[in-house]
C-alpha cells in the first residue's frame, strides 16, 4: 500500500528457523534509503471459511459494511470461482435469499480497490457447495465486483465469497445484499403494456432490475437493464416517430435506451418471435432522449417496444407518438388509476385502492413479495425501510384487454432507536434508562409489564423495559431493554490446616458473569484467577468479583487437625539392672525424652531405659507446628534372691539333702541341671550325683525378676578297705594293718582293737594304717581280734566300722 514499494506475506514457515530478506531498487540504477518492517501477520478472520461466514441481511435498500481480507487464507474443497485471478485470501458471508427469490450482492471501495465476487449455493457450509455465478468489474464503484442473481429459492442459504483481485494486496472493502426491486408494470415481454399513440405515457421507471442481455435478437443495445416492455397495433397505416425521454426527480438528464422490434400477425406470435432482422429500430446512446421510428406500418400488425433505464437511477420515463400518419388501436388499452393512504411510517399498515373496471378482474404486486386480488387491499404492511415504493395493480376487463397503474407509496423516516439492548448492572445499582438510546426531537414512553415506569432515570427492578418513541409526524419505533441485576453468590468451602500443611478454602457455585477473581481479607487488592487459597487456620472474609466488577463476599472459618498422634507403651515394671524399651509408635519428627537418665537416646522414638530407681518419663513429640506428651513410668522393684548353700563334698553313692535359702515372694524354682536331684521345683532336694557337679538354683517372682547362684558338689570315690588280716613278719609285704587304700576321702581315723577277752591290745586317735602287731612295743600272738574303727570322712559324716582282724606270722 506505500506507492510502488513491495510487501511479502509467508505462511507455513518453521518457527524458530532463520529468513533471510532480499531487497533491491527496481532496476537497480537508482539507489536509495526505504524503510522495512516485520511483523507477525494477525490471526485469519472468523469469516475465512464457509462455516465461519457473518451472515448479512438483504434489504430494500444497499446499506454498505466494511470488513477486511487482511490474514485471510484460500479456502479448499470448495470449487474454484473462476474469475478476478483468485489467488486465495478470500473471506465469506451468507445471507438466507428473500421471498423474491432474487439478490443484488454489490460491495465497494476501501482499500482494496479492484476485487472478486462469487456465489455459491449449498445444503450446508461443509458442502458440497456449487458456484452460481462469479464477477469481476460489475460494480458502478471502480473495479469492484456486482452479482445480481435471480431463480434462488425463497428460505434457502447462499454463501458469498470475497478476495482482492490477484490476493497481494489484503484490505478492506463494503459489502451490501439488496433486494431487486420487483418489476415494474410491463417488466417482462409477456406482461407487455398496450400504448395508445394518442396518450402520452409516463411512469416511473424500474431499477435494480437484471438486465436481459445484449445484442442479439437486442440489436445495438450492449445491456438491457431495468427493463420496460409495451406493445401496439397499428390501426392507421403510415409512419409512426415516438418520443421517448428519462428524468430524474430534479428534472436531470438519465440515460434511457430502446429497441423496437415487428411487424408480428398477432400478439400472441410477438414476443416468441423477436429476432435480430426484425429489430427495426434501436438506440443505445448515452442521451435522455430517444426517438423510435416504424416506417410504412400497416393496418392491423402488432409492433413490441423495450425502454431501459441504463444508469439504473431512479427517475421518471416519459413517452408519446411524436409524428407520422399511422396510428395505433387505442381499443386496447384500458385505463385504471391506483392510489394509497400514505406517507406512512415505517411497518405501519395502510390501504390501497383502484379505480373500478367493470367485471375487471384485479391483481396488486409489490415490495416483499406482497400480492393480492382485491380491488382495495387494506392493512397492507409497509416496509420497514424508509424510501418510496411502487406498488402494481393490473386489470383484466372481460373483453381481455389488460390494463395496469401503479402508485407510489412513501415510507417515511420514523425514528431510529436501533437494536434492543441488555443492561446488566451490579445487585443494588440503578440504570439510567433515558442515556440508553437518542431520542432527540421525539417523545418517548417508557413502560414495563405494561405499565409506566415512574422515573426512567433511576430504574432499579430488573425486567424487560420497552420504549416507544415518536417522532413529529407520528412514525413510532420501539426498543426493549433487558435491565439485569448481577448478583455475585458463592459458597466458600474450607479444609482444615493440618501440623504440616496450611488449610485451603475453595470457591465453588458462582453465579455472576464469567470470569471470576477472588481476593482474601489477608490481601484484599489482590485479586487472583484460582479459585483455592492456601490459609492458615483462622477466619476469613473472601471476596468474589466477576466480570462486571460486581462483588460478594463469603465469610470462612478454616479449623485445625492435629494430625499428630503418639502411642506409647504403658507403664512397665521392672526389676534392678534391667531395661525396658520405650516403645513409641508415631508420626513426629523429633523426640525428646525427659528426663534423660537411664536412655539410651532421648531423642529418638523408641529408647533402651536403664533407671536404677523408679523413674516416670516424659516424651515430648513434634510435628511440624503440633507437639503431644506422653509419659510412662518405669517402676523398678525390689528383686527376689537365693543363697545355694556352701559348696558340698560326699562320697560316691552317698546322697544329700540340698538347703538353698530366699528372700523375696519367690514364685520359680529352678535347680539345674537335673541329674541326680530328686526334684528341680524345690529349695532342698535330695541331691546324689555320681560326679561332681555345680548345681545352679534360680528363682523368679511375678514380675519376673530373677536371681541364681551356684552349689558344687564334688564326689569322690570310698577309700575305706579295711582288711581282716595282716602279716606283720618283717618281709615287707602285708606287715601293717590297712583301713583305706588311701585318705583322700577321711578326716580322720580313730582305732580300738580289742583280744578275745576284750582287752584293748590297740588304740590309735589318729590312725594311719601303721600298726605292726604289737602292743607296748612287743608283738602280740597270732590271733583274731576284735577292731572298733570310727572313720571321721572329710564331709564330717563318722562312720563306724566293727570287723575281725586276724594276725599271722
């Protein structure tokens, strides 16, 4: 758009990549400074396909709006428009085609200047859809594009589809959909109008009509726009000149074009009949006037006539025989007069009459496909579009002659309140219903429920409020206003904070205008997205504000969960030196246990307790901001204890009771091992080992405690062999009396040794096997005596052994 200066567009690229621009002067022989800009190209318009298309309204008149193809891609799948070089960069539009089953789809100039114009019919925007028709330059304004299309069907949807031509140069451009005008009286050949050449003919011409084509069987006429058609029978033979001229309503010059075609035999063989040899007269002169000529018309033959309004003004067309000496059949032209009870406003109803043809048989047409077959239609809706408008009444006498006359009915400019509207305004707020819309130079009522509202300026119940507005010449047009109250609720729903983790309040169920911020009493500025604060446990006020700034606020209270927990092991009984572990089952994170003495960690869960004296601890745990107690008390009891006696010698097969002594309320005996006692259950077992043995006692009371010591038992074998004769001869062999063969297991040995008449012949107090056989240190006979001998054993046991003991030399 800067002059003669280049402009690239690229799509598809690899982001993140790296282009390279190359510039140069065209021609390169005149270097220079320019300037050069990059920019990221905006997103393509939500009309850059069918199924995106802004829907427009056709209209009586051509209103246009702008839109841009800027960003704009070619669409696919749709069949190719065929004209104005598309190169892409389209957009589209839609409109639902009117009653009259015809459309005029022009645009204009913005800052595209030469554009193209297709029109497509379909079921759907997803297709398939089919091209009906394609434009250029058809436009009055410069080179842009002009569709006028007939044949539609009433109710359907068509899809418009707009792009610059050649799509390098993306803009702005107006677009407008009009209704045709609906023809005129006479606006096809076969609704011919009779011409009398002794009446002079004015009517008011037709525009916005498609033209019928060029040259041809229409002669030198390139474009038949707005077409007229009437027809005569010559009644006089001779030459006839009309006179034709178009004016606009200032009395300013329009363009008006003909083509003069016969002679036919009869009327009925005419418009079937026109060729290009029988086009005998024809003009398509840019001049306001024409002149017509059949020359030597004879009696009885039937000529057709076409007018056309070329610059498609309105105006008025004026004709009438100018000259000659022929004449037409007047017989067939009848005469009606048509009127209405306008101006009238705009949707408002007003009548139509038409003057009476005896036994006619009537026929009205009109804008917006109105029809009727009374003479005086009434109630007749006008159109809601300020302008004139030509209403048609033809007449059939029963003879057949058809006759036809229109009047014009003027719609006059009512007021223009412009759309309904909706107001929403915060609960408790007022609106000021009288700033909503222009009412100047008209008088206005404003009503709700059917009723007047006492003060406009102030409304503050919520409803439909309608106003009526009119306007000096009595025109009316009404607005409603949908007055809303937005009320912000929500339910605020809190979760408790917990030893580690702060609590958390959610908004949830809001009504009011999306989107939604909140904000806390904390920081009451600040407003957040996020619907969930993080909180520590406490009250709060939550505000919630929605789109419109209305607010509402939520009072929440967000509690506490001591999510700490401690099991400990209960009080414990313990006897002396003993430990007990402090078991803790929890979810802490530190420990601390009080007081320390005796633990093997106070500051873990779970410490070895050693106390001397009964001790009572204290545990103080902790998490996160949460800390518990728990106590145990560790009860340390006086111990039971036993005492196994002194250590015990016996000889082999002698058996002894075992006396072990206890303090304390012993409930366990316990002697081991078990061999050779009578019983392991008791304190004083009888007690026979074969071999020495230490024997260990222990006993425990009711809470366990226990206590042990040790007895030795050592057996040794008998040595007692006393013998019944010795002889003590002097050889060395048997020479002295033996008691034991050895005295590991005496004390002592005490000896009395008595003849046959109980003379002591021998005593010894301590005895040692060392008697000889003598007595007073002479021998005494060989003979058998009498021995006494007490053996004192070494476990204090005397035993006394009496025996014989005989003496040989």
């Amino acid at each position: 758009p800067n002059g003669a200066m280049p402009k690239l567009t690229a799509s598809g690229l690899t982001p993140g990549s790296t282009i390279w621009v190359r510039f140069w002067e065209y021609g390169g022989d005149n270097p220079g400074t320019f300037g050069i800009c990059a920019t990221i190209p905006p997103p393509p318009p939500a009309n850059d396909n069918p199924c995106g298309a802004i829907t427009l309204v056709a209209n009586e008149n051509c209103t246009y709006a702008t839109y841009t193809t800027e960003a704009a891609t070619g669409t696919t799948g749709v069949p190719a428009p065929g004209c104005a070089s598309y190169a892409g960069g389209d957009v589209w539009f839609k409109v639902v085609v009117p009653c009259t089953g015809s459309l005029i789809v022009d645009t204009e100039e913005g800052q595209i200047t030469d554009g193209g114009m297709a029109l497509y019919s379909g079921a759907s925007c997803t297709g398939p859809l089919t091209l009906l028709a394609c434009d250029d330059d058809g436009s009055g304004n410069g080179a842009m594009p002009r569709i006028v299309q007939t044949g539609l069907t009433p109710g359907s949807t068509v899809w418009i589809r707009v792009w610059e031509y050649g799509g390098d140069n993306p803009g702005t451009f107006g677009i407008c959909v009009k209704i045709p005008t609906p023809p005129g009286p006479g606006g096809t050949c076969s609704t011919a109008l009779a011409f009398c050449s002794s009446n002079v003919y004015s009517f008011p011409n037709t525009t916005g009509q498609p033209s019928l084509g060029g040259n041809g069987i229409y002669g030198c006429l390139g474009s038949t726009p707005n077409p007229t058609w009437y027809y005569m029978q010559v009644q006089t033979s001779g030459n006839i000149t009309i006179g034709i001229t178009q004016v606009d309503a200032n009395g300013d010059e329009l363009d008006v074009d003909f083509a003069l075609w016969g002679p036919f035999n009869t009327l009925a063989g005419s418009c079937g009949g026109l060729t290009a040899a029988n086009n005998i007269s024809c003009s398509f002169s840019p001049s306001y006037t024409e002149t017509a000529q059949i020359n030597n018309a004879q009696a009885g033959q039937f000529y057709i006539l076409l007018l056309t309004n070329y610059s498609d003004d309105p105006g008025t067309i004026t004709f009438q025989q100018t000259g000659g000496t022929g004449s037409t059949n007047c017989n067939l032209v009848c005469n009606v007069t048509a009127a209405n009870s306008g101006p009238v406003c705009p949707r408002a109803l007003f009548n139509l009459t038409s003057s009476t043809v005896p036994n006619g048989v009537y026929s009205w047409t009109g804008p917006n496909c109105f029809t009727s077959n009374q003479q005086n239609p009434t109630g007749v809706v006008a159109p809601s579009t300020p302008g004139t408008y030509v209403y048609t009444v033809s007449v059939t006498g029963p003879n057949g002659v058809s006759c036809v006359s229109t009047t014009t009915v003027t719609v006059l400019q009512g007021p223009a309140l412009g759309a309904d509207s909706t107001v929403t305004r915060c609960a408790g707020s007022s609106l000021n219903l009288t700033t909503l819309y222009t009412t100047t130079g008209n008088t206005t009522a404003w009503t709700i429920g059917g009723q007047p509202v006492a003060n406009p300026a102030a409304v503050t119940v919520g409803g439909v409020y309608q106003l009526v507005a009119t306007n000096t010449i009595g025109c009316t047009d009404t607005a409603l206003v949908t007055f809303r109250l937005d009320t912000v609720r929500a339910v605020a729903t809190p979760a408790n904070g917990t030893c580690t983790t702060n609590g958390t309040i959610t908004i949830s169920d809001t009504v009011g205008i999306r989107p939604f911020t909140f904000s806390i009493s904390t920081s009451p500025t600040v407003f957040q997205s996020s619907p969930v604060f993080n909180a520590a446990p406490a009250a709060y006020t939550i505000t919630v504000r929605d789109s419109l700034g209305c607010t509402a606020s939520v009072p929440v209270t967000v509690g506490f969960n001591n999510t700490l927990f401690i099991f400990g092991r209960p009080d414990t009984t313990i006897c002396p030196g003993g430990s007990a572990v402090l078991t803790t089952t929890s979810n802490a994170t530190s420990y601390s246990w009080s007081p320390t003495t005796g633990l093997s960690n106070p500051a873990i869960a779970s410490p070895v307790a050693t106390p001397t004296v009964t001790t009572r601890y204290i545990l103080t745990a902790g998490l996160g901001v949460c800390t518990r107690t728990d106590t145990v008390n560790i009860n340390v009891v006086s111990s039971v204890n036993v005492n196994a006696g002194p250590d015990i010698t016996i000889l082999n097969g002698d058996a002894i009771n075992l006396n072990a002594t206890t303090t304390g309320p012993v409930t366990n005996i316990l002697w081991s091992p078990a061999t050779g006692l009578s019983a392991t259950n008791i304190l004083n077992p009888l007690a026979n080992p074969t071999a020495t043995t230490q024997y260990t006692i222990t006993v425990n009371d009711a809470i366990g405690c226990t206590d042990s010591d040790d007895l030795l038992i050592t057996v040794i074998n008998n040595c007692i062999k006393v013998k019944n004769a010795f002889t003590p001869n002097g050889d060395g062999n048997n020479d002295l009396w033996q008691v034991y063969d050895n005295f590991g297991c005496l004390r002592n040995v005490t000896v009395h040794i008595y003849n046959r008449y109980g003379n002591r012949v021998y005593e010894s107090r301590d005895y040692r096997n060392q008697w000889d056989g003598t007595y007073q240190g002479k021998p005494v006979p060989d003979a058998t005596y009498y021995a006494v001998i007490d053996f004192t054993l070494i476990t204090g046991r005397v035993l006394t052994v009496k025996s014989d003991v005989t003496i040989l030399r």
